[in-house]
C-alpha cells in the first residue's frame, strides 16, 4: 500500500530507502546515520517522507534538486 515501516533500524538503512523509492541522493554525516529510527513514510510524496523520517530524528534539510542536503 506504500507505507514503509521500520522499526530500530539506523538511520542509513531508512535514507537508502528514501533515495531508492524517491530517485534522490541524499547528503548525511555519519553520526546522523547510526541514528536509530522507528516510524513510517509512504512512497507518494517525497516532501512528507523526508519530514516523516528527518524531524523525529532531530534534522532540518535543504533539497538541492535531486539532492538533499541533512543537516542535524
């Protein structure tokens, strides 16, 4: 149905989804990815994906066009 869950998992693992369902490279340093994270996105709509995923954790971005840009 395009909702992802996860469950505990860093960081790097929910990114190299969002960059996989989303056609996008994101930019992120390496404390920020062993991060741990529990929640969802959906697959529909990048801008909600990345607040989904990035607010909990504490992070702003900057989208570049295809890149974003995380910034902790």
């Amino acid at each position: 149905d395009g909702l992802l869950l996860f469950e505990d998992v860093p960081a790097s693992m929910v990114i190299d989804e969002l960059e996989r369902q989303f056609g996008v490279t994101i930019q992120a340093d390496e404390a920020f990815k062993r991060k741990k994270y529990t929640g969802s996105f959906r697959n529909d709509n990048l801008e909600d994906a990345l607040q989904s995923v990035l607010l909990p954790l504490g992070a702003t971005y900057v989208v570049h066009g295809k890149t974003i840009e995380v910034r902790p």
